[in-house]
C-alpha cells in the first residue's frame, strides 16, 4: 500500500491500562480481588466458600483463591521488610511457580530453597487463620494463575464499546491495514472486542486483507489440550470468553511468569514464529505499554535475537510508556533497543537528519523516538507520519 511500512505493534499491559485493564504489577492486589471476588461469587473456583470442608475439587480451588489472597497480601510488598517475600505480583506468580515446580509430595524433607521459600511464605501467611487452607503449592500456583485470568475478564464483563474511552482504541483499529501486525502478551480480549482478526494457536493461518494478531501467551478464551501422554501439548481457541474461570488449572490457557511460561511458549510456537519473522521484517516497531518484564527472559530474549536481526535496511522503533520519558521502564527499553539495534553495526539516525532525508543503502539505520503519552493519548493523535517521517526516502534494495 502506498505511504505505508510493514509495522509491527507490540502490546502490553499499559496497552489496555485505559480500559480498565491490569497492570502486571497491579495484579492480586486487595482492590482487584475485592473486585473479582463480588464479580465472580457464584463461580466454582474462585466464589465464596461454600463450607469450611474442602471435600470437592471447586471446593479446595476456592480454598485454594482465599488461601493465595491471603498469602499475597500478607507477603506482598505492603508487608514489613522483615516479613516480605515479594513486591508485586510479578515476582509473586514467578516464585510461586518456581516453588511449585520442585514440590516434593513425597514427604521427604529435602525440597529446593525455592520451594522452602514459599512454604515458609505460606505458614507465615495463615498463621492467625481459622478454617480450612491449602498448602499444596500446585494447587496455590493454579488458583492464583485463575484470579490473574479473572482480573483479565472483570474489566470486559458487559464493557460498553460506545463508552468514550473505547474511541481512539476504536479509531486506532480501523486504521490498520495488512502491513500491521500486533504481537501482544496480554490475556484479555480487548483486541477481540475491536473485531481484529485473532491467529488460531491450533491452526495459525494469517488473513491476506486484515492486521493479524499474535497472542504470545495465551488468552482467557483458550484452553490448554492434552497430548498422548497426558501431557499439555497445544493450546486451542474455545467460545467461551472466560474459558480459563471454568477449566481445571493445568487446562488454563494463559502463561503467566514463572518456569513453566518458557514450557508453553514451545507449546505455542505456532504462533511465536510468524509473529517473530514479522518483526524480522519490520520497517516500524512500536512498544505500546510493553517494556520487557524482567520475569520474562524468553520474550525478551526472543524478540531481541528479532529485532537484532531485523532486514529491513532502516527501522523506526516508537516507545509508548506514558508521559515520564525518564522512568526507569522507558530508559531501559530503550538501552535494551539501542544495544539489539547496534549488535549489527547498524547506525542511529536522529529526527532531525531522517526528516526528508534519501538513503542509499551503503549502511542499515535506525532511530528511536520517546512518545511522553499513554497508550490512548497516542491512539488520539497517532497518523503513519508519526511512525515514518514524510520525506525519509531510501532505494530498496532487491
């Protein structure tokens, strides 16, 4: 298409943040599960508790949600210094994933530190309490994998897309062409509800005449299907849009941060090689709301080897992360592009020099640009000039 780049959108949480969407970091806080719960009070995994027996698999889940709401307030980063094992949810599902996966059920005393780590979190964490609690940190890393898909579905739950805070995301959405891509790691349905064309992790056949979408981890409407040997294999696209409220916690198709996410990112691989041969490919990346979560080893090394290897003979790179150009999260996705853009020998070209300018191909190129806005102020006054300066010419090479 005329005037147009092959461009690649990468989403993150930040993305759906005006919504009403989840910030990872926000994620099991009290408000959120506070929110969840009187939402959700009659679901079998997640609602009230039914009785102080936990005699039923829905029955220990429940459990289980209360006992990972309890442990994330009580060890979370509010706690005392002395008592805090976590600072956010991030490092709270990762860890417990950790602890989770060395989990000795055998009765033996020797279990990793990881999971030590946990079970003295948990005994802290209950206590003072009363009732029935489960300590079984599978059946905790479960219930807390569910409240986080939860949160993702609360905020979408009879969402109103005629409300004014849909309209640029609206707007955004009908502008883009075949030339976009949107690799996105968030679980909600957001780019669903925008009748965006969503890739089938089972049959991952892109559109010819639309913008494609690729779920990197997982979505609340998917489903985990076991393999022959009992073992989840695939993940598959269900109706239900809050399929992961009404599965078992092994069938929840959602990869949150731990050990296990870099288990499910072979398991959609289907989806992770066109999205990263479209980065690959890219004339312009844009990171809306996304800044390589420290827990996140695979993506980031993943899409950087990507990025690094980009062909395209010069890249416009674009970071929206809010108004604060010097918070930390901004500075250092913009080292990690820097350093993955430089990797090749590729030289960085400033606004000023790209504005009108021809190049030739004796050189790759490159040029960041900092937008000091959120992700829906961006989507207000976006236009393709502000992803590819008028004027910035090059002869392509054959």
């Amino acid at each position: 298409m005329p005037g147009e780049h092959q461009t690649v959108w990468i989403l993150g949480s930040g993305f759906s943040r005006a919504l009403g969407g989840p910030l990872l970091a926000d994620l099991l806080s009290p408000p959120s599960n506070n929110f969840v719960q009187a939402l959700y009070d009659d679901n079998p995994y997640i609602g009230v508790l039914s009785s102080l027996a936990a005699d039923t698999d829905s029955e220990i889940a429940r459990h289980a949600a209360r006992t990972v709401r309890m442990m994330y307030e009580a060890c979370g980063g509010l706690a005392s210094k002395d008592n805090r094992f976590w600072d956010d949810a991030e490092q709270f599902l990762d860890q417990l994933d950790a602890a989770a996966g060395t989990e000795d059920t055998s009765g033996s005393e020797k279990e990793r530190p990881p999971t030590s780590r946990m079970r003295r979190a948990v005994d802290y964490a209950l206590r003072d309490g009363d009732g029935v609690y489960v300590r079984k940190l599978t059946e905790l890393r479960d219930a807390a994998r569910r409240l986080v898909a939860a949160e993702c579905c609360a905020f979408l739950k009879d969402a109103n897309l005629e409300e004014e805070r849909w309209q640029p995301y609206r707007s955004w959405a009908k502008e883009l062409s075949p030339l976009d891509a949107l690799v996105t790691f968030n679980y909600d349905r957001v780019l669903e509800r925008l009748d965006l064309y969503v890739i089938d992790p089972a049959s991952p056949v892109e559109h010819a005449s639309k913008a494609n979408v690729f779920k990197l981890h997982g979505s609340v409407d998917w489903q985990v299907k076991p393999g022959p040997d009992s073992r989840p294999r695939q993940f598959i696209r269900t109706e239900n849009p809050e399929n992961a409220l009404a599965v078992i916690g092994p069938m929840i198709g959602i990869a949150t941060p731990g050990p296990t996410k870099k288990l499910a990112t072979e398991w959609l691989e289907k989806i992770w090689t066109p999205a990263l041969k479209r980065i690959n490919k890219a004339e312009v990346i844009v990171f809306v709301g996304y800044r390589f979560p420290p827990s996140d080893a695979e993506a980031r090394e993943k899409l950087l080897v990507a990025i690094t290897e980009n062909k395209s003979q010069h890249v416009e790179l674009h970071i929206v992360l809010g108004p604060d150009l010097h918070h930390k999260d901004v500075v250092r996705l913009e080292q990690l592009l820097r350093y993955a853009m430089g990797k090749r020998g590729r030289e960085d070209i400033s606004q000023e020099q790209r504005v009108g300018m021809m190049l030739l191909g004796t050189a790759n190129t490159y040029a960041v640009t900092k937008h000091a806005l959120w992700a829906e102020d961006f989507f207000t006054v976006w236009h393709r000039n502000l992803l590819w300066p008028a004027g910035l010419h090059f002869a392509r090479r054959p």
